[in-house]
C-alpha cells in the first residue's frame, strides 16, 4: 500500500501543492500569533513562580535585611551596577539571573550574547546598547566602578554584542502605582528617547566581580510562606521599615501599594485578558485552514472515486483509501511544517519580519502537531462520507 | 465451484419502490467450464456478475465459491476474493490512464499477500496476452483491443481459478472483439473458468455452456 499510496501522492501533485501552501499559511500564522502572545506575557510565565498572595514588592532591601525576615519563601530581584564610561556617561549595568536571561534575552544587532574575550577569560563581558561613544562589538571598556570599601576602581569590561532600540529590558525607573502589575517591570528601551547607554550582563559572569563591587537589589519580589501569620508579617514590615528609614533617612517605605497578593491578581488578570484576546485569532485561522484542506480533500476524494473503484476491482477494501489520505495528509503536514521552518529563518535572516515575532518552540511545535492531527482527522471523516455516499457498484454502473 | 441458491438482489427492500434486480437465481458452474451469461439490456446480467464478482452483496439466498458460503464473510475477506481468487474484466476496462500497462497490471499486486517476484509476474501475465511489448506504454496511447489485453492481463496477474468479464468485447469492433475471446477461449483451455456477461448472441456461442437471464431470473441454462 506504501508503494500505491506514493504514486496516488503523485497522482495528486496539484491538490496537495495547494494543501501543503494552505498548511503552511496555517502554520506560520499560528507560531506568529503564539510567539507574540508568548513574548507579551513572558513576564508572567518568568515571574509566576513568585506571584503569590502573601508578600511585598518594591521595598529597599539587601541580602541581609531578606535574611533577616520570617518566612521567607521566594525572592526574585533585578541587579543594578553603575559604570562610569567617562565622566560624562554613566550606564546602568543589569544583572540577569538565569531566569530573566531565559525570558529577556536582548535579540543583538550584532555580536553574540556574552561570549568570552578570545585573550582574556577573567574579564567580564556584557552587551551594550546602542551608544553615540562608538563602542561596538570586540571593544574593551575601561569603566569605573565603586567597590565594597566605597573607592572607585577601574574594570574592563568586554563587550560582546550590541542591542537595538525597542528591545524590552529591566525598568530601573519603575513607579509604584495603585495599579501596577508586573508587567511594568520591563521597559521597552530606546536610546534616543535618553534612556541612556545600559550594558547588560548575567550572574555567571558578574560573579567575577561581585564580591568587589557594589550592585544594587532593585524592586524585589518578596514572597512570604502561605502560612505565614499577622504578627510574623507585621514584623517583617517593620524590619523592612527601619531599613528603609536607615538608607534614606525617609520612614514609611511599606503600605498597600506594596502588597504582592493585590499586584499578583491584577497581573494574573491582565495576563488572561492577554491570552483571551489572542485565542479567536488563533482559532479563526485554525478553522479558516481547516475548511480549505477538508474542502481540497473532500473534493480530491470525489474526484477519485473512479480510481478508488477500479482499485476496489483488483481487491482493495472500499474504505482502504482513506489509507492514502492518511499518507497525503502526512506527507503534506511535515512537508509544511519543515518548509515553514525554512521560511521562518529566511525571513528573520534577511530581518524581512521586521518587528513580528516569530519563533518555533515547543509550545508552538505541540500546537501546530496537534492542529494538523485534527485536520487529519476532520479529513478522514469527510472522505468516510464520501465513500459511503459513492458506492463502487454505482460508480462502476456510471462508467 | 459456484454454486447459488435462491439468491435475490434487493434493493429499497420493505419499501414502496422496493425493486428485485435479481429474483431466486439459481446456478451451478463448475471448474473449467466456460460460460456466457445473456440477456437484453436490465435483464440483471450485470447484477449477478457484480454478486459472482464478491462486488456487492445480496439480499437473500446462498453462494457457495470453492465451498465457501460467500454471505457470511466480510468485506476484506470478499476483497481477497477479487484480488485472488477471481479475475475481473469490465467493458470499459477499468484501467488508470495515467499510469503504463507495467504499472496498471501490477495493481493488484500491492493488495496481494504474495508480493514476491512482482516483475515476473508482470511479465508472464503480459505474455499470455500478447502484449509484453506494450508494458511501458501508457495505457491512454492504446487501442481499444490492447488496453482490453491489459485489463485481461490485470485480471490474471495473481493467477486466480475464475475469469469474470463483463461485455469485453462491447467497446471494441467485431474483428477485435474476435481477437478478445480468442484470449479467453486460450485461458479456458488453460483450465481456468471463464464467465462471460455479453447481449452478442455469437460471442455466446462461442461458449461451452449459455445461461439467459431476463427479468431478473435464469429462463434458460
């Protein structure tokens, strides 16, 4: 049947040309629609861990004010150096723990992400931002930093690559507000609106300085224990206080726009409201494809009824040929998806994509693997009406 | 052996426009006869070579092939019947133009449970009817005559003890139409038995045995 069912395929050059170009078109919308909703709410795929509904966001802390408070479940925090570039230029150095540089990753314009100095491994390298210093791609850095004991000292820093304009980054500039959600964490960055030059590092490489230099924990994500009581929170708030009060001289630091459970719903809301608005895009190219092939298959079948008939003369089971649906079906959905892959990266390397987001993951593979076993199966269906309606006693009579 | 029994085919059976095709046809055709069923045209010669065939199904009565009761097997079971057991021929040859005669005698091979030797057999098949020069040809290009060889051919690539041909001669010309039963006359002499549907009084005779149909019943064997 393997041998029939290839020269059948052959046979149907035409129709499946056009079903492969509908699968295609399916397919390449779906990993558009899902990668853009992925990106648009990576923040809260990246933070939902820490969301809970006890704890507090935004509080000035360090390493030893969080050791020292009760019931401590999850801390997720940003870190931020300052390097003077010359004395003029001051650029925020981010830290990324593994966690952000899974979600956040800069896409570069050039370079590589954090690749070591061919001729010195004990330098730190970083990506900078786009900069009016002309600091690009293999460039050493000489940068002042302060260290632990208050002095400044001079680093070198290698930079790697170099970020464009509209990429999102972590937001040093984040403003607490009655309606914050985390989404507001990461900003979209732009040079020319003088958000000023920022290199970026990760935790892995930052190690080489970190006992050395100062960095600082930004806006920190503290999640308490779900057990945890009134009186055990109250102290923490008041340690959280006087820490505050000893940094800034200013009292008060922590009130209820602070409180992670009502930032952590107001997220979670915003992140379903982001999903629900993709959902009937996704679903509408879905159906819209689904009917075109169905549509191609139902009338290839219909077409070939003769054909099926004269095979059913030679000793093949009426309902056999949905064998050679299956097989074009197959053969039709990896050929579509392999040769959306290829198109996927053609576009993105001659940047024809531009700001759409295109990216095949493992969310977006299971999607696509699972739509097309529905189109096949939808097909199957379709072709078994047709069958059943065309016997080959009457189709052979006709002829 | 074929034996039948009472069979009848119905169809819109209990309804208003209930309507016998074929009404307790009797019929016994042993191995190596050589037989042409006759009648004029809704007689029911198609119906009963389509029940012979394993093609449809009927309603009522009994049919024996080689002993076994043909109503109680399914349909993959009726499916190797006519890829094995029986070799079928129809009018209009039933062939697919697209392909070349190698490729169209080579169908009922796929669905065989043999598959060994598929060239070989190809060839023999072509052989016995004359035309192993045509095997790469597409079948479109043909004759009439030739492409009813290769339907011929098709029919006895899996070398089955029954020959079932309906009207093969009914597209073709006298002269070709001759040519053509002279092929089955060969393969009844080969020991295979051949039935032949036809309305041609002169291709019946060249028959060892006529069994006339009319209205759906046997009249005359």
């Amino acid at each position: 049947m393997i041998q029939l069912s290839v020269k059948e395929y052959l046979k149907n050059k035409w129709f499946n040309f056009f079903s492969i170009i509908l699968l295609i078109s399916m397919i390449l919308s779906s990993v558009i629609l899902i990668s853009t909703m992925e990106k648009q709410t990576r923040i809260y795929r990246m933070l939902k861990p820490y969301m809970g509904d006890k704890g507090i966001y935004g509080a000035t802390v360090d390493d030893e004010c969080i050791e020292s408070l009760q019931r401590v479940d999850k801390v997720f925090a940003g870190s931020v150096t300052y390097c003077s570039l010359n004395d003029n230029e001051v650029a925020e150095m981010l830290v990324y723990d593994k966690r952000v540089e899974r979600y956040f990753k800069p896409v570069l314009s050039e370079g590589g992400w954090l690749r070591e100095n061919p001729q010195s491994e004990d330098m730190i390298s970083a990506v900078i931002s786009n900069n009016n210093l002309g600091i690009k791609t293999g460039d050493v850095i000489t940068v002042r930093v302060t260290s632990q004991n208050g002095e400044e000292e001079q680093r070198q820093i290698y930079i790697s690559g170099v970020f464009s304009d509209g990429q999102k980054i972590y937001n040093t500039e984040v403003y607490l507000h009655s309606d914050f959600k985390f989404s507001e964490m990461f900003d979209t960055y732009s040079y020319e609106q003088l958000d000023g030059i920022v290199l970026i590092t990760n935790m892995k490489e930052y190690d080489k300085w970190k006992d050395s230099v100062v960095t600082r924990l930004y806006k920190p994500i503290i999640r308490f224990e779900d057990g945890i009581t009134e009186e055990e929170m109250s102290y923490n708030v008041e340690v959280l206080d006087d820490y505050h009060s000893e940094i800034s001289g200013l009292k008060g630091n922590i009130g209820e726009i602070n409180d992670l459970g009502a930032i952590s719903k107001r997220s979670r809301r915003e992140m379903r409201s982001l999903y629900v608005s993709y959902i009937p895009l996704v679903m509408v190219a879905f159906i819209l494809v689904c009917l075109g092939i169905i549509g191609i298959n139902t009338v290839k079948t219909a077409l070939n009824t003769k054909y099926f008939a004269k095979l059913y003369l030679c000793g093949m089971n009426w309902y056999h040929n949905m064998i050679f649906v299956t097989f074009e079906m197959i053969i039709n959905c990896i050929a579509a998806f392999f040769l959306s892959v290829v198109i996927i990266y053609i576009l993105r390397l001659f940047g024809i994509f531009g700001r759409v987001y295109a990216e095949i993951h493992a969310r977006q593979a299971g999607f696509i693997i699972l739509m097309c076993v529905a189109i096949i199966i939808v097909s199957l269906l379709m072709v078994c009406k047709v069958m059943h309606e065309n016997s080959p006693v009457d189709i052979l009579k006709d002829e | 052996m074929i034996k039948m029994e009472n069979v009848s085919k119905v169809y819109h059976k209990g309804r208003d426009n209930e309507f016998y095709a074929l009404r307790d046809v009797d019929l016994t055709i042993t191995d190596g006869e050589f037989v042409s069923i006759i009648g004029k045209s809704g007689a029911g010669k198609s119906t009963l070579m389509h029940l012979i065939g394993c093609i449809d199904s009927f309603e009522m009565g009994k049919y024996e092939l080689n002993g076994m009761d043909i109503s109680k097997i399914r349909g993959s079971r009726k499916a190797a019947i006519r890829n094995a057991e029986i070799g079928i021929v129809m009018q209009d040859f039933a062939l697919v133009d697209e392909y070349t005669v190698e490729e169209n005698v080579m169908i009922p091979l796929y669905f065989s449970k043999d598959r060994h030797n598929r060239k070989e057999r190809v060839a023999k098949a072509l052989e016995l009817v004359n035309i192993a020069d045509l095997s790469k040809k597409t079948v479109s290009k043909l004759s009439g005559g030739q492409k009813q060889r290769v339907a011929i051919a098709r029919a006895l690539v899996n070398e089955p003890k029954i020959i079932l041909a309906d009207e093969p001669t009914g597209a073709l010309d006298s002269q070709t139409g001759r040519e053509i039963i002279d092929v089955l006359q060969t393969l009844n002499s080969m020991g295979k038995t051949v039935i032949i549907i036809t309305h041609d009084m002169e291709i019946a005779n060249r028959a060892g045995r006529i069994i006339q149909i009319s209205d759906g019943k046997v009249a005359m064997s």
